[in-house]
C-alpha cells in the first residue's frame, strides 16, 4: 500500500513538473525581444551652420556720467539717493569749497590775464615787425635811384631779422604762460566739474542715480565717484574677444546675448570693434547695442555673448553626439535595409551641439542618433521612438523587480 502511494505521488510530481516546464517556456518565447539593436534615426538635411565663439560681457548704460570731485571737501547738504531718477540740471548735493572757488576764479583770472598780455604783445611785436620790413623796402628803393648804399641796405635787412627773431622769442615766452595758467584752470576744471559758484554739485544728465557717496556733514573721497548717472534711454553691453575673433567681427554684425541673472535672452548689434588691444588684457572691446523694448537690465550686470562667425548654407548638418571617433578617423552609422553601415566622415564648423559633414553623408540618409556606439557594420537594428524606447525600459525595469522577488518562508 505504501509502495502504490509512492508510485502515485511520484506520479502527480511528474504531470507538475511536465506542466510547470510547458507553462515557463510559453512566457520565454512570449518574452522574445524582436531582433536587431534598437536604435533611433534622423533624417540627413541641408541647413545653415556657423561657429560659435562665447565670451563674457558687462551691461552698462550707453551715456553714463561719472562725477569725481578731485579735492577735499565737506558735504553741507544732500538732495538726492542712489535709486532716484534724476533730471539735467538738479541739485545732488552741496560741498563746502571755499577755498577751492577761490583758487579756481584766480586761476581763471590769471589764465585770462595771460591770453590778454600775448594778444597785445603780439600786436605790438607784429607792427615793428611790419616796419623793420617797410624799412628794408624803402632802402632797396633808395639804393635803385643811388640815394642809400648797400651797408644801408645790409644793416636794414639786419634790423628787420632781429625784429623778427625777437618777436618769436616774445611770443614763445607768453606762450608758455598761457600753457601754465590754462593746465592750473584745467586741474582745477576737472576738480569742480559739474560744481557751480555756490558750490552745488550738478546732474549734468537725466537718468538714474546709481551711486551717491555723498552724506551730509562728512568729508567726501577724491579717490570714488561721488556719484554715478546712467541715462535712461539705451544700454549697451561691452565684451572683450581675441586677435583670432576681431577680423571676423564688424559694425552691424549681431550677437547672441543672455543675462544669467534676470533670465533675459535677445540679439544685439555690434556698434564697435575697437582696432587696438587693450595694454594689460591684450584684448579687443566690442560694444554692442541693446534693443530699445529689452529691460529689466541693470549696470554691472553680467552677460554670456556668442558671435556667429564662419556661416555655412545649404551645408549637411548632423548631432555632433552621432559622431564617433576612433583613431582620429570620424565615423557614423546610417540604416539601410534594417541594417547599420558603417560610414567615415570628414567634418567642418561646429555650432551649438551640431557639426557639418563635409563628406560621407548625403540628404535623406537615415543617421543613427542614439544606439550607434553599439553597432558594428553589418549588424542587424530595429528603428524605435523616444517613446518606444521608454516603454521598453520601464518594461525592462518591471521584469527585473518580479525576477527578484522571492516566495515567504514557508511557502516553497
């Protein structure tokens, strides 16, 4: 009796084994991936490319106006704040320069005095010039008729030499005179530029106040702007490329602009290329023009500038990822017939994620984009969407979690 129950048990495991195999290699053939790498293509086109070149940019206002007072004063009285808007001509702030007026109006004085002494010395000089001249003539006149003898003549011509040559001498002298009163008025010019006689400190445009170091009853630095003024019309942004880039760039040519700060992106155009490098960057400045509807910006913003230079149309433009290099040979994958071939390439510009084949490539080719650093000439492939290709991986990923569950203890 036991022996038969063995036989059955034994029995029943076999059809369970038999069943459980049948069920298991249904699932595997179900599972069956379709043949060939999955890949994705793209259509080969003509398009236009250029290079880009990126450099970093400051925004600043296209007429600022910096007021240095270059002497020490006292601030008496302020008007006005860094942030407000301001008017030609308004009041910002009154300085206590007494003395500094006073040394300005002598020196103005002294500079006008000296320009008065070489206009009525020269006058003066010119007519003994004329009449050590109108001597000499009238003697040659003399000596025709035989009234006046050739050492007259000679001793005429003499005269009329050192008039000249003191005239010269004179007028060289007060010269140097005015040269000496007009650099003191021009020191002192700079100094109390934009102060008037009452000692006020004037807008010399409309705009806004970005910096205002003035305080009331304080001492003001020579060494800072005691104000900055940007105009309120046009910004401007000013980049620095190299001697490579600047032949390539010229006056109304535009610029791709794109301040990280405020998010802003628009297309600017060179005003400028400046032909001579600065001493210390041994660079070139390039200022360009804002748009008069872009805002938002502010001076001393920071910008990314990108010049398109070297522009290719009607060129074959591919992803520059769909490239793969291998012993300095440029190579891609193309689809033909559900299967990749192998294609050598020789490339040209390069632009914002894009390269130009020059040769390999031809319109209408379809280019392996994503999936080609598994191919091998020859190899067999299956063209999938983005889509696709993300369900197969979300598919994948379910298949690798159920293989990895495991049965309770106890239920095996």
């Amino acid at each position: 009796m036991i022996k038969y129950s063995r036989i059955i048990a034994l029995s029943l495991a076999a059809v369970l084994i038999l069943s459980l195999t049948a069920c298991g290699g249904g699932e595997q053939e179900a599972e069956q991936p379709a043949a060939g790498v999955a890949v994705q293509v793209e259509t080969v086109r003509a398009d236009i490319i250029a290079t880009e070149n990126k450099v970093s940019g400051k925004i600043s206002a296209d007429s600022e106006s910096t007021i240095l007072i270059a002497t020490a004063a006292k601030c008496t009285a302020v008007y006005a704040q860094a942030g407000d808007q301001v008017q030609a001509g308004d009041i910002l702030c009154t300085l206590d320069l007494g003395s500094s007026l006073s040394s300005y109006n002598a020196a103005r004085i002294s500079y006008n005095s000296a320009v008065q002494s070489y206009q009525d010395q020269k006058a003066i000089l010119d007519k003994q010039v004329s009449m050590a001249l109108d001597n000499v003539n009238n003697t040659k006149a003399l000596f025709e008729i035989g009234a006046a003898s050739q050492l007259e003549i000679d001793q005429a011509e003499l005269n009329y030499q050192n008039a000249v040559a003191g005239r010269n001498s004179g007028l060289s002298q007060l010269e140097a005179g005015i040269q000496n009163a007009k650099s003191g008025l021009e020191q002192l010019d700079t100094a109390l530029e934009n102060v008037d006689q009452a000692g006020n400190v004037i807008a010399p445009q409309a705009g806004t106040l970005v910096t205002m170091n003035a305080v009331e009853n304080s001492f003001i630095s020579n060494s800072m702007p005691l104000a900055v003024i940007d105009g309120a019309d046009q910004m401007k942004v000013t980049a620095s490329v190299s001697e490579t880039l600047v032949p390539k760039l010229a006056a109304g040519d535009t610029a791709d602009v794109y301040v990280s700060s405020i998010g802003q992106s628009f297309t600017a155009t060179i005003r400028s290329v400046e032909r001579a490098a600065n001493l210390q960057t041994k660079l070139y400045t390039v200022t360009l023009t804002v748009p008069a509807d872009v805002s938002g910006l502010l001076s001393g913003m920071f910008a990314d500038v990108t010049f398109h230079t070297d522009v290719s149309e009607n060129a074959i433009v591919v992803p520059t990822e769909a490239i793969l290099t291998s012993n300095d040979i440029q190579y891609v994958y193309v689809v033909e017939n559900d299967t990749a071939k192998y294609v050598e390439v020789t490339t040209g510009l390069t632009g914002s994620g894009v390269t130009e084949v020059l040769s390999g490539l031809t319109e209408g080719q379809q280019l392996v984009t994503v999936g080609q650093a598994y191919l091998a000439d020859g190899d067999p492939v299956r063209v999938v969407t983005e889509e696709n290709t993300q369900f197969e991986d979300t598919a994948d990923d379910a298949a690798d979690a159920s293989d990895g569950e495991q049965a309770p203890a106890g239920e095996e």
